[in-house]
C-alpha cells in the first residue's frame, strides 16, 4: 500500500462501521496472516508494550523504511525503559533463522523488563497490550482493529491512524489520538484498495 498512488490512505468521512466489525470479529477469533496457535492460557503482565518483529530483509522494510528492525527494536526497549513498561517480542513465525540477532538484542536488555515470547496467537498479545510498536508490520493493522494505539517506524498502510515516530519525537500522552478514526480508516482502506463489489460485499455479510 505504500507504493499505491492512494496512500496514504486517509480514514472516510462517514462510516456505518460495517466493515470493520466484520474485520475486527475474524481477529477477535484468533485469526491471522499466518496459522496461529490455539487461544491458550498466558501469565502476561498487567501492563506491556508489544513489539511484533519483521523480517529484516523483508521489501517491506527494504522499500519502505530507512530504519532497520533492529534499530526499531533498540529504539522499542529505550522507550518501554523510559515508560517503565515491561515489553513482550514476538518473533516472526516464517523465518527463525532471520530472528537471532533480535533475540540476542532482547537477551541483552532482558533486565531491563523486555521478554522473547514464541508460539504465542498474536491476536492474546495484541488485546492484552498497552500499544504495539513496530517498523510497518501487517501486526500494527491488526492492532487497530483491537483499538490499539500503534506507533511506526516505516511507511505503513494505516499511516493516517497510527504514530510516526521514524524522527525521533515519541508522544505518549497522545496514544489515543487516533482510536476514533479507526472503523473509517478500514472503510477507506477497502474501497480504495480492493476492485471488486464481491470483495466488499463479503466482508459486510
């Protein structure tokens, strides 16, 4: 979406809210991008940031960011540090291989209040967190259809609802800011993304 001559794509003027609680109930079923393990019993703490990794070599961030997963990373724990906010990671489910130099970078901060949690429905971790930050996963659109506030350090497609922080200015008293907007954004997120009526159609049912 990054690339698209519409982006970004800004949230519609009216919404009957349709399509996002089509959307935000498939989530709220466990669904995902990727499989995902069963809805299971977690000892999470009572407040935490989430940070969903990437693939670092991904076009996604090759094509749409000028800062690398790992530094969001390090940038992610300097902010939970300074909030006093335990962080979660979540390793990427596809590529093992390309999430031990994020591993090691949690290791090393793991005094510091920051956990490595695998196997894992990202959809428990997204409706129990406080805010999700990430490059531009596909995770932050997720989030905003758990209402939670995302803060990015890439180009996203929800870039119109969610916290740019890629400059360094970091806003945690204006999280909620965007809430509101969200069942518009994933209004105009659809109808300028998708070509067919069956498509929209669908989602509504």
């Amino acid at each position: 979406c990054a690339d698209a001559s519409v982006w970004p794509i800004q949230p519609a003027e009216k919404t009957n809210g349709r399509i996002f609680d089509a959307l935000r109930k498939n989530a709220l079923s466990g669904k995902s991008k990727f499989d995902q393990p069963k809805i299971q019993k977690l000892n999470l703490p009572e407040k935490f940031l989430f940070f969903p990794c990437q693939i670092p070599h991904d076009q996604t961030i090759k094509l749409h960011s000028d800062i690398s997963v790992p530094e969001a990373l390090e940038r992610t724990i300097e902010i939970a540090t300074e909030l006093k906010i335990p962080l979660i990671v979540k390793p990427h489910p596809v590529n093992k291989v390309a999430m031990q130099p994020l591993l090691e970078i949690v290791k090393k901060h793991h005094e510091k209040g920051v956990y490595w949690l695998d196997g894992i429905n990202v959809h428990q971790l997204l409706s129990a967190c406080e805010a999700v930050f990430t490059v531009n996963s596909g995770v932050g659109m997720e989030a905003l259809l758990h209402r939670k506030p995302v803060y990015t350090f890439g180009r996203a497609d929800y870039a119109a609802v969610s916290h740019d922080i890629s400059k360094g200015f970091f806003d945690w008293e204006s999280r909620e800011k965007y809430i509101d907007k969200i069942p518009a954004f994933f209004d105009k997120y659809v109808s300028s993304m998708t070509v067919l009526d069956k498509i929209k159609n669908d989602l509504i049912r």
